[in-house]
C-alpha cells in the first residue's frame, strides 16, 4: 500500500515538474507585456488598402484591415505583426514598445516582371511585343489531366483544344487562332520542348513535370521558328532543379470511370418484330433473314453495349526529386499512367523518367542537359467509328452458336451468328475478338538535348545545343484460327485461318544549334540581341508484314508461314532541315518596344531552287503606364499597347517526295487495273507513273496582322488581356484532280487562301479577403470568323477528302467549302420532312416533268408515303446534285472557358467549365440509326428506339421519322440532309476540385513540408441540345474539310478521382 502511496506521489511530482517546463519554456510570451496595437494601412500615394491581412507571425491570431485602412490588433511587446495583401509586397514588423504602427505597403511589380518563354530566350511579360498566352504549374495541378494540350483546354485564350474521343491517350485536337490549311495534319501546332522542336503532339509528357506552358500566337512571337510556325508554337518548359536543399515530391491520384451513356436501340423482340414488318412490306426484297426470326417471342436479347462499357480506372503516381546547390541543380522524375477504358479491351499505359542538369562551375559557363524516357502501350479494339457497327449489330444470337445464344456462357463458349447463312455470319462477335485477339501497340521515345553557355564579355555569350529526339514502335496483331462453324455446322469453307501482322517503325533525329546573344543596357536604352543556326536530320525507317501463324505464342514474322512484306509501308525516308534566324529588341526608357525577328529556311522537302525560304516579323509595343500623364493614375497598374506584323510558313502538310514523279506497283494479275506481266506463269509486279513532278511546289505561307492590348488593375488584382488579329493563309499544299488527257489521277500543287479574322479575351481576378480566405477568377474567350478567299482557277469550292469514308449512296461528299465561306461547311439536300400522302407526290411528280420533260419524278422515281422530302432550291421541278445547299458550319463562332478558385484556411475549391457556341454537328450515328441505307442481303441491323416507335406509318403520319424500308439508299431517303445536322454549341463542367491542405504542426515531425488530399470529378455535366453522346468532336484525320462529324466515336464518360499531393 505504502508502495502503491510512493509510486503515485512521485509520479504527481514529475508531472508538475513537467508542467512547469512547459510552461515556462513554450509560454515565455505569458511574461511578456500585451497590449492593442492599432494603425493604419496605406499606399504610397496616401490611400487606405482595405481588406490587409495582419497576424502575429507564428500564431494564428489576425484580423483585416477595414474600408479606411485601420485595424486593431493584440499582440506582445516581442511579437512580429505580418501585413500582406494580394498586389503589394509583405511587410514583417517588430512590435516593440509601440502602441500605433502605421505602414505603407509597396506595389508587387512581380507579375510585371514575370518571364516567358519566347523562342530561343526569355523575356520579362512587361516588355512582350506579341501574343504570348501561357499557363503555370500551379494551373496545371489543379486538375487531374492525362496531357499537356488536356491542360491547355480553355485555359489559353486563341487555343482551342477538342478531344477527339474518349479513348485512353487518343489524339487531341490543337488549333491555335483557327483553321489555316486545307491540307491533312496541316494545322497542329509546333512544340518545343526544354528548347527542342518536336512535331506532332506531346502525349509522352507527363504533366506533373511541367513548370510551365507559353503558347506563342502571333507572327511576331513565332517567326523565329520560320517553315514550321504557321500555327503557333507551343513551349514547354519542364520542372528544374532547386538550390539550397532537396525537394521530394509525390502526387497521386485514382480515378473511377463511369460508364458511358448508351444509344437507345432495340430488344430482340422488337427487333424481329420490325424485321418481319419490313420483309413483308417489299416481298421483292433480298435480305437474309432466319425462320426463327419470325416469333420474336421466342428470342434471346442480347445487350451488345452492356457487354462491351465497362467501368474504367486510371491510376497516376508521379515522384519528383529536385535539390542542389549554387553550383549544380539536380531535377529527377519518375512517373507512372494506367488507364483502363471503358470498352472492353481499351488501355493506355504510360511511364516516363525523366532528368534536368543545371550546372555552373564558374561565372562565366553554364552547361544545362535535359533527358526523357517514355513507355507507352495502348489499344483501342474499335478503333474510331467503328461503334457505328457496335449499335447496328443483331440484338440476338438465336440460331447461331449451337451451344450457347449468350454472348458468353458460364463455360466460356461464344454466341456466333449462323454460318449457314453467309451474310449474317459476317456479323461477329466483338466480345471474343476482344478476349481471343491479341494486339500490342508499343512506343518507346527518347529526347535528349545538351547545352554550353559562355560569357565572353558581359551582356554577351554564345551558346551550343545538341539533342537527339528518337522513337521506336511496335506494333502487332493476332488472330487465332477459328474452327466454330466448320465444327458444329461442317462447314469447311466458313472456318477462319489465323493471322498474324507486324509492323516495326523507327525515327532517328538530331539537331545542333549554335547562338550568340546579346543584352546590354545603356541608360535609357536596351538592347537585346539574339542570332544564330540550326541543323536538324531526320531519319524514318519503317517493316511490316503478315501471314499464317503456327500458334497463340508467337512473337514475331519469322515464325509465320505465307511471309507478306507490305509492298507501301516498308523503307527509309530521311529529313533535312538548314536554318538561320536572328531577333533584336530595342526598348527606350522602359516605354517604347521594337521588336524584329527574321528567319531562313531550308527544307529537303523540296526540289533545288526552291527549298529556302526567308521568313521576316516585326513588331512595337508602348508601355503607356509610364508615361508622366498615367504615371499617377492609381487604380491602373500598368497599360501597353501591342501591335505586329509578319510571315511565317507551313510545311506539314507535305510528304517528303512530292515534288517528284510518283510511281506506284501492280499487286495481282487477276486484279483490272493492276500492273504487271505473268512471265513463266509468275506474276511478276510492274510500276508505273502514278502522278508527275511539280518541282515548284513550295512551302504555305501565313500573313498576320495583330493589336493587342495589356492591362492591369487594382494594384495588379485584375488583369485584361484584349487581342485582335487579321490570319491570312495561301499556297496550300493539295493533291488536286489532273487533267484527264495527262493520264494521271491527281497533281500537288499550291493553291488558294484563306482569312482568320478573330479577338482573344483574356481576364483574370485575385482577390485576398483576409488572411484565411482568397478567391479568383479566370475567363477565356475568342471568336474567329474563318472563310476561304480563293483556290484555283475555274474552281468555286473543295469538297472533303482525306481518310473517312461515310458509308452508303451518296455519303462521299458530306462538306463544301465555297470561296467566301467557312472552311468544311456541311453539304447536303435541305430536309422539308416528309411525304406525307400519294397525292403530295404525284403533284410534285407532274410539276416536275411540266418544267423539262426529260424529268420522271420530282426527285426519285418509286417515292411513296412516308419517303424523305427534299427542298428544290433551284425551283427546275427535280431534286438532284444541284439542289444541294451548305448546311451550317462546323467551327464555333466563339469558345472559351471559365475558372473558379478559392481557398479558406486549408480548404481549396476549383471549378472549371468549358463551351463552345455556334458550330454545327452532323450526327451520321444518327442516320445510321434511323434509316437502313444499302443493307441488301444482310438483313435488318438494329436501329434507335426512339425511329421504332415513332417512325412514319399511315396511322402515325410523322414528318421527322421516315418508313422503315429495306434499303433507303434506292429511294434517295439517306443522304447528307439537314435532317442530321444538329447543334454543336456546349457547356461542360470539366473539373470540381475540393481540396484539404492539413497544418504544418500536424506535419513537422513527419518531415513533410506539406499534404494536400483532394476529391476531385470530370465531366461532371454537359448543357447541350445535341441528341449524341457527347457534343465534343474535333478533326477526323487532322483533315480541316472533315470536321464535326460524329461517327460513332468513343465515348467520354465522368471521372471520379480521389489524390493527394505530398512534398518532403
């Protein structure tokens, strides 16, 4: 007992005495006199600030400022009050023995002073003479993107940025101040890269390595790249190395995908119900059809769709390390991308490493070496536009597989359509080319660049760059021979050989650049000057084969029997590019810019004589804030006016032989057309000239025009940046119809020109409540007007061309660009609705043989009830070719986006939108699912529910749904028509952020500096009226005259992400 007394009076005694410790040693401010310290807060010119945060540092006591700049505080004698405000630079100040502290707060000219990237150099944004938007890494990380342009998307006034689909890592549409080419790939940006020039996009970029993007827009600011800046050049400036120290980053987050919406489309019951009712409308009818068919009571449904969307999952971790010293910086990242898409079989696997080397023994040399890795793999088993085929397919496996009519049964076996019947056994089945097809898509990129600089004297060095850029890609496909129908149907002739392909493609790049600059101020006067050369080669070699593989484990063409070295794709192509540029800024008494850049070009793209190309800019700019009559205008921080001039080129959109006579090589002697001889009975493959030499073909060219304005407000709190700006694009590169006495299909040649006239907004607002809350704002916007000035002699128009292909009669010219008009307008009949009776159509009918008795009918002969009707524009009594109309245009008239951040305490919120208004969609899902265009022979596909029950029948007359016939095509019904043209205008929510930062206290003993968790969703919600799945479509092929269409392209759905940001 005595024990248990000592025990606990001794342990009262360390307690007090531990009390008292503490008290004393982290309460000293107990003993220090407190008192209530009041002022006043002003500018330098004598006005109160409102709204000052105070706090006594090192303590969460504060307060703000109220409308007269006073404020009253308690602190301790030997305490520090902290004064900050969004615009005006901190102040700390010692209490001491004070009672009254008044303070004056300076303006933070850091904004002014803030660099970008221009091109070979930086430059402070006060003293840019051209159009320079750019976007941080504070703005990136605010968002979970998968890509740099993703990051761009309204967050860059004059870029618009679509993604194409939402496949895992699929291409992204980038036009930077509109459509300037009529060529294929002709309009993406240039990116550069740690200052390497890249062309095509940057998806091998991990964003959590950016520190910053500059998208340069106008002539002025992008002449210094010459042949390749014509539509904009995109910098990206990747995470350096810090001095004083190692930073350890660590950001991750999971994203759940949702699935995506569906098309509405029939169960097997209706199906086959509409199916007979079709068969027995037109007994003339040659279709397939099967006896089961015919009691759709009796079928299976099959739900192709839910079989096929699948929630998806994408996981990012990114490590960051960067540290070092005065003398060495050291940056290294590892980043790691999963994306598991929401149809079946759909990835996209990313991983990259990547290196920044800063280092400067002495004062006088710098060297700097900039190192990436990548690895990505994707699939996407549909490929664009192939969902089309998805929706149309069967709703019923019913007398196919006979061991199963499930798509897949618990014993794995495959529903197949019934072989006995040959045109409904080419419908298979997606699911088990999916799971027994293999395809790999593998790509490894290296970019690396290496640098010297010296001093010579100061203000003046020299510089030498040398960099390889190389990628490697893989590609393969397997196809296992498939027995089914000869197994259980004995049919020998329907059993599927197996079949594998390869394709391996290499391109090898280096580039050497050598600069010397100059910077130098003399009182007033600042020069800086920048020149220099560059050398770039590039080499492409490209294999690929196919034949009959032994087996599922095969790993490449050697072990393939029936070898078939593609004829086209194999070979070497190599690249040269020669340069020299130089630029020279001039700047007067911090008021007056000059700015002229000019550049010489020399492509191996063309022939000799032509092959060099000068490319010169100019450009002013007056800082009206300094001048004595603004100087003293307070509630305006700054003021420059802006305006350039000058030209720059475009070579993308030309292969590397095009200026020489083509020739092209026979594949088959059964085959009309094709050239050859069969020597000793041996087909032996023939060439001949396909298309002839033009050696005048020559680089596009772009003009532009621009007047902008920069300006700041409430002591740097707002900012205004306005942009107009006058693109003119000629000489396009164009493979244009030859004549037919040349004997030659098509020609390139340039031709025509085009006009982008446009004006960028761009508005920022930060405001600081006090010390726990600030908000911002952010708005983008830019409408462009785009038209086609002329093309070539004897020619009105250019209709689309390039890769896709619209099936049915009548689909191959769907776009129409007339001079004077919008690029890739929409080009069809005008839709009236409806033949609603006979009687309507034999009044038309006679009409129409009264204009010309050469005419049968007012627009196809057989037209019954229930037939599309189409407008005669041309007022001669018969629909055709002539009648046809533009039917809107697919470029919005404005696009823009809109941020929204604000922070309390440790909470952060974020909330992105991005829209479009004024463009035009044609939804070919739509008339795909609503007619039944040329489906001879294959039977009735599926179509929308919404055509089922709402179609034209006698007792339900409508005049937007047409008569479901087995081939629309024969009665002109499906074709390119206002009836499939729908508005494009959109809002979306892109990103909700909400975010916790938790206390450092919580933190230090845990050595990190700072955690942040966040919740986060994508593509929360779309305003839009259009009836597809999703409003968003860009370029199909990177081709301006094929724009807008929806073609079954992948589906975007939401994203659910849960992450933290971690830094050590």
């Amino acid at each position: 007992m005595n024990k248990k007394l000592l025990f606990y009076r001794e342990n009262l005694n360390r307690g007090l005495l531990l009390a008292t410790l503490l008290l004393f040693f982290s309460g000293t401010n107990i003993f220090a006199q407190s008192g209530q310290i009041t002022g006043k807060i002003t500018a330098d010119d004598g006005r109160a600030i409102q709204g000052v945060s105070i706090t006594v540092k090192g303590t969460s006591n504060g307060t703000s400022a109220g409308t007269s700049g006073n404020y009253s505080i308690n602190a301790a004698s030997n305490a520090t009050l902290v004064f900050s405000i969004a615009g005006y630079n901190t102040q700390e100040i010692a209490v001491g023995n004070r009672t009254t502290i008044d303070i004056k707060l300076t303006i933070d000219t850091r904004a002014l002073g803030e660099v970008v990237v221009i091109g070979y150099g930086t430059q402070k944004r006060k003293d840019v003479t051209g159009a320079i938007s750019s976007v941080n890494a504070e703005t990136i990380g605010k968002a979970p993107v998968a890509s740099v342009e993703q990051a761009l998307q309204g967050r860059a006034a004059g870029v618009q940025v679509t993604n194409n689909d939402g496949a895992p890592g699929a291409n992204i549409t980038v036009l930077v101040r509109g459509i300037g080419s009529l060529g294929s790939y002709g309009n993406g940006p240039l990116y550069v890269v740690d200052g390497y020039p890249v062309s095509g996009g940057i998806n091998n970029i991990n964003p959590s390595d950016i520190a910053t993007i500059d998208v340069l827009k106008d002539a002025s600011s992008t002449a210094i790249y010459g042949i390749r800046a014509a539509n904009g050049v995109v910098i990206v400036t990747t995470k350096k190395g810090k001095k004083n120290g190692i930073q350890v980053s660590f950001d991750a987050y999971d994203a759940f995908q949702g699935k995506p919406k569906e098309y509405k489309l029939l169960n097997a019951q209706q199906w086959g119900t509409l199916s007979n009712q079709v068969a027995d409308a037109d007994p003339t009818h040659n279709f397939s059809e099967l006896p089961i068919w015919r009691t759709p009571d009796a079928l299976h449904t099959v739900d192709w769709q839910n079989a096929l969307y699948q929630g998806g999952l994408t996981q990012n971790y990114s490590l960051g390390i960067r540290g070092g010293n005065d003398k060495v910086q050291l940056s290294t990242s590892l980043g790691y991308y999963d994306q598991k898409g929401i149809v079946l079989g759909s990835y996209f696997k990313r991983v990259t490493l990547g290196l920044n080397l800063d280092a400067q023994p002495t004062k006088w040399l710098k060297s700097s070496t900039s190192a990436k890795y990548t690895y990505q793999n994707a699939n996407n088993p549909f490929g664009t536009g192939s969902l089309i085929q998805l929706s149309q397919l069967p709703p019923t496996l019913d007398s196919g597989n006979r061991q199963t009519n499930q798509i897949k049964d618990g014993n794995g076996n495959y529903g197949f359509y019934n072989p006995k019947s040959t045109y409904v056994a080419k419908y298979g089945n997606p699911v088990f080319n999916i799971e027994n097809n293999q395809a790999h898509n593998i790509t490894n990129f290296f970019l690396v660049n290496s640098s010297l600089e010296a001093t010579i004297i100061e203000g003046l060095k020299i510089k030498t760059l040398a960099g390889v850029n190389i990628s490697q890609y893989s590609g393969s496909f397997y196809q296992p021979e498939d027995n089914r129908s000869n197994d259980q149907y004995g049919l020998g002739g329907a059993t599927q050989n197996g079949a594998y392909n390869q394709h391996v493609n290499s391109n090898f790049e280096w580039l050497w650049e050598n600069t010397i600059s100059y910077d130098k101020t003399f009182g007033k006067h600042t020069i800086n000057f920048v020149g220099g050369v560059s050398a770039q080669k590039n080499t492409y070699t490209a294999m690929g084969g196919s034949g009959i593989p032994p087996n599922a484990t095969i790993r490449d063409l050697s072990q393939v029997t029936n070898l078939k070295l593609d004829l086209n794709g194999n070979g070497q192509n190599i690249y040269t590019l020669a340069s020299e540029f130089a630029r020279v800024t001039y700047k007067f008494g911090e008021r007056y810019i000059i700015t002229g850049t000019i550049r010489r070009d020399g492509s191996s793209k063309f022939d000799t004589g032509h092959q060099y190309g000068v490319f010169p800019t100019g450009a002013i700019a007056w800082r009206a804030k300094e001048e004595s009559f603004l100087k003293d205008v307070n509630w305006l921080s700054d003021l420059k006016f802006r305006g350039s001039y000058g030209k720059v080129g475009n070579q993308g959109p030309i292969g590397l032989f095009q200026y020489q006579a083509l020739y092209s090589t026979g594949f088959a002697a059964s085959n009309s057309g094709n050239l050859g001889y069969p020597f000793n009975k041996i087909f032996q493959r023939g060439y001949a000239q396909t298309q002839p030499a033009n050696p005048n073909l020559k680089w596009e060219t772009d003009y532009q025009t621009d007047l902008g304005l920069d300006a700041s407000f409430l002591h740097g709190e707002l900012t205004l940046t306005v942009d107009w700006f006058n693109r003119k694009s000629k000489d396009f590169l164009l493979n244009l119809s030859a004549p037919a006495q040349s004997g030659y299909n098509v020609i390139t040649r340039n031709v025509g020109s085009m006009q982008n006239t446009g004006v960028e907004l761009g508005i920022n607002y930060n405001h600081s409540v006090n010390k726990d809350f600030q908000y911002g704002m952010a708005l983008t916007m830019s409408a462009i007007k785009n038209k086609l000035t002329s093309i070539t002699s004897g020619t009105k128009s250019v209709t689309n061309f390039g890769g896709l292909g619209l099936a049915g009669n009548g689909w191959s010219n769907f776009t129409n660009t007339f001079i004077g008009q919008p690029v890739g307008e929409f080009y069809g009949y005008k839709s009236l609705g409806i033949f609603q009776t006979q009687a309507q159509i034999d009044a038309l009918n006679a009409n129409a043989v009264s204009h010309n008795p050469i005419n049968t009918s007012y627009q196809v002969a057989g037209n019954t009830p229930g037939d599309r009707y189409f407008a005669d524009v041309n007022g001669d009594g018969h629909v055709n070719a002539d009648d046809q109309v533009s039917l809107g245009s697919p470029l919005p008239k404005f696009y823009g986006g809109f941020n929204l951040d604000a922070t309390y305490k440790g909470w952060d919120f974020n909330a992105y939108f991005y829209g479009v208004y004024g463009n035009k969609i044609l939804n070919y899902v739509k008339s795909s699912l609503e007619s039944f265009q040329n489906r001879t022979f294959v039977g009735v596909q599926n179509v929308s529910y919404n055509y089922y029950i709402n179609r034209w029948t006698p007792t339900n007359p409508s005049n937007t749904y047409g008569r479901a016939t087995y081939n629309d095509d024969a009665i002109g019904s499906n074709v390119p028509s206002s009836a499939w043209i729908e508005n494009g205008s959109f809002l979306k929510l892109k990103n909700l952020t909400v975010g916790y930062t938790l206390p450092s206290y919580l933190l230090s003993k845990a050595a990190i500096s700072k955690l942040r968790i966040y919740v986060a969703s994508q593509n929360l919600f779309t305003i839009t009226k259009y009836s597809g799945l999703d409003p968003e479509i860009g370029l199909q092929g990177g081709n301006a005259t094929q724009n807008g269409v929806d073609n079954g392209t992948y589906p975007s759905s939401r994203f659910y992400t849960v992450g933290i940001n971690v830094t050590f």
